[in-house]
C-alpha cells in the first residue's frame, strides 16, 4: 500500500522544549523539529543548505535561531540564513520548511505525495494544555490505513477487547477528512461503569478519544496516532490524560483547594491509566504487527462499516494505486456485508 498523504504526528508537545532539537522519520524521509526559545516551532529538512550537513546531529537552537554544527550557519524562523560561523555575510541560503502545526497535545507535520500544500486542519478539541499526556511509542510492521480502521472495526472491540454492552454508531462521510464515532460498553479501563466515548478520526493518522467521566468529574483523554516511516512500518503514538474538576474525599473539592490538588492528581492517574491502556492496547499492537491487508474482504453483519472507511480512505490517496480497495470493491463490500451505520452488542 502506498503512504497516504495528511497530517501526522512526529512527537507529542512535551517531547520538544524551548530551545530543543528533534529528527523524527516521516514516510522515507527525515524531518527536524525544533522550537526556539519563545516557543515558536518548525519543521524543516534535515540537510543545511551550506554543505549538507544534518541540522538534527549537533544542531542548536540559540534564541529564534537553528544553528548548523558543522560551520554554525544560523537560520532564521522563516527559514533565511542570517549569518556565518566566520563573521561574513551569510550566503543567499533557506532551510526547506515543512508544514507544521500544534493540537491537542501532538505536533503534526503535513506530508504529501506531490507536494501540495495543506488541503485541511487538524480539528483542535477543548483540553487543559497545562497536563501532558503519559504516553508510549511503538515501531512496527503496518499500515495507518489499517490501524485508523480500527475505529470502524467494530467487532473486534467485543472480540479482542472484551468490551460488553456496546453500542456503537457513527460512519465516515465522502470527502470529510475527520470523522466522529460515538460508542457506549463496559469493561474499558474504568471496569463495572459504562462509559460513553467519543472517537474522533484525523485522516488516516489519528484516533482521538474522549470520555466524560461519572458525575462530571473529569474528562479522559486517548490518543492513537499512526505515523509512515518507510514502506510497511510505522510508529505508533499512544497517550493518555486524565482531567479532573476536582479531587473526590479532598477538602472543598469544588472548590480552590480541591480545583488546585487536581492537575497534580491528574497527572499521576494519567501515569496509571497508561499503563493500563498499554496492556489492553498490546493486544492491537501484535494484530497489526503481523496482519496482512487483505484487499477484498469477506465482511460480516456486526463488522461496522469496514467498507464505507476504505472508500472514504481513498481521498488520502494522490491518485489509484495498486494495493488500495477500489472504490467501487468497497461499495459492494458495504452492500453485502452492512446493516446501515449502527451495531449493537452484548456478549
């Protein structure tokens, strides 16, 4: 399958401080991302226009500045050459930008096949920007086309998961590039409740949930995010942050004291939580590890809309490629196999 095109995350916000200097791959390429001292991040190719040095070997942020190791040629954040290491006039020279942007916690960088410049946004979602997420990074075999499926794929949530009660609805709409998914079950990490999730998903890079905890006490944060490194592997991000209004048993829980012992609280459960996420979340992992995509599926009643999520796919793709559902395998697929956008399961 080829690499899709879109928004995708290289690293989540807490990972890249003021004045620091990250490489991360992106879909056979490298990409920098730094931030200078005021907090204004970029992204750009690796390689100094001087003498190709890599700016992610050694490379420093100094001020609003990325300053190459080799001959300390100082870049601007537009991109300009704004001096030498030698005290002469720096030479007529940019950095190759990539676009870049900041939401809910995650740094994306756009790719596209042809080098067209964004064609969308990433959707940015109510949070508290002050907490990060407790997160985890995975390399492995795969395909984000394949995870992101995942969202719509669900009868494996009762099969794999274990998850009871389900009701689950929501389909992906032709030339929308984020999609909504709301679901009701039990036996998620908050065991013996049912919880009402929404999943929101960001082209075929990200799966964004949210659940309001019991009682208004807070909001739970998941984030899923596939990213190409190279033809069939991917980085897999995956994160978790817990909000909460207040401290349950805390005196004043409503109010300051309880208000001012809560984001301490949340971060700690958000480590907790982590944890726990990762062992159910293993589960996938070693499903896309060694799945193979299977170009024409034989779908189920109870499946989800599996088909409908493969033909609203193919707007990420520059043009039809080998490997790729046909639009029109898919719309047969969803004919076959679906009962309209809505499942219900109690196993």
């Amino acid at each position: 399958m080829p690499c899709p095109d879109g928004w995708f995350c290289l690293a989540f916000s807490d990972e890249l401080k003021r004045g620091g200097v990250l490489t991360r791959p992106l879909a056979g390429a490298e990409v920098v991302l730094y931030r200078t001292g005021r907090g204004v991040l970029r992204a750009v190719r690796p390689q100094c226009p001087h003498l190709g040095a890599h700016l992610g070997v050694g490379g420093s942020v100094e001020g609003e500045e990325l300053v190459c190791p080799f001959h300390r040629f100082a870049f601007a954040p537009d991109g300009t050459c704004v001096r030498t290491g030698y005290d002469m006039p720096p030479p007529k020279a940019s950095l190759t930008p990539y676009p870049v942007c900041e939401a809910n916690g995650s740094i994306y960088v756009w790719r596209h096949a042809r080098g067209l410049p964004p064609q969308w946004e990433v959707p940015v979602f109510p949070m508290d920007e002050r907490q990060p997420y407790s997160h985890d990074t995975f390399d492995l075999a795969g395909h984000p086309q394949d995870v992101i499926e995942n969202a719509f794929d669900w009868g494996h949530l009762p099969a794999l998961h274990g998850l009871k009660g389900l009701d689950i609805a929501g389909t992906p709409v032709a030339g929308v590039p984020t999609s909504t998914v709301t679901a009701t079950a039990r036996g998620t990490m908050m065991r013996g409740f049912n919880q009402s999730y929404t999943l929101t998903v960001i082209g075929l890079a990200t799966i964004a949930a949210r659940t309001v905890l019991p009682k208004d006490a807070g909001t739970l944060h998941v984030m899923l995010h596939a990213t190409p490194t190279g033809p069939g592997r991917i980085q897999l991000r995956f994160g978790t942050k817990l909000e909460l209004n207040g401290v349950p048993g805390f005196p004043g829980v409503g109010g300051k004291l309880g208000r001012a012992a809560a984001l301490p609280a949340a971060r700690l459960l958000s480590v907790v939580l982590q944890r726990v996420a990762r062992v159910d979340t293993g589960a996938d992992l070693l499903m896309w590890h060694h799945q193979e995509h299977v170009e024409h599926p034989r779908l189920a009643r109870g499946d989800g809309p599996i088909g409908r999520y493969r033909q609203w796919a193919q707007q990420f793709y520059t043009a039809p490629q080998d490997g790729i559902v046909p639009a029109s395998a898919a719309r047969a697929a969803v004919s076959r196999a679906e009962e309209g956008g809505r499942v219900t399961a109690d196993e």
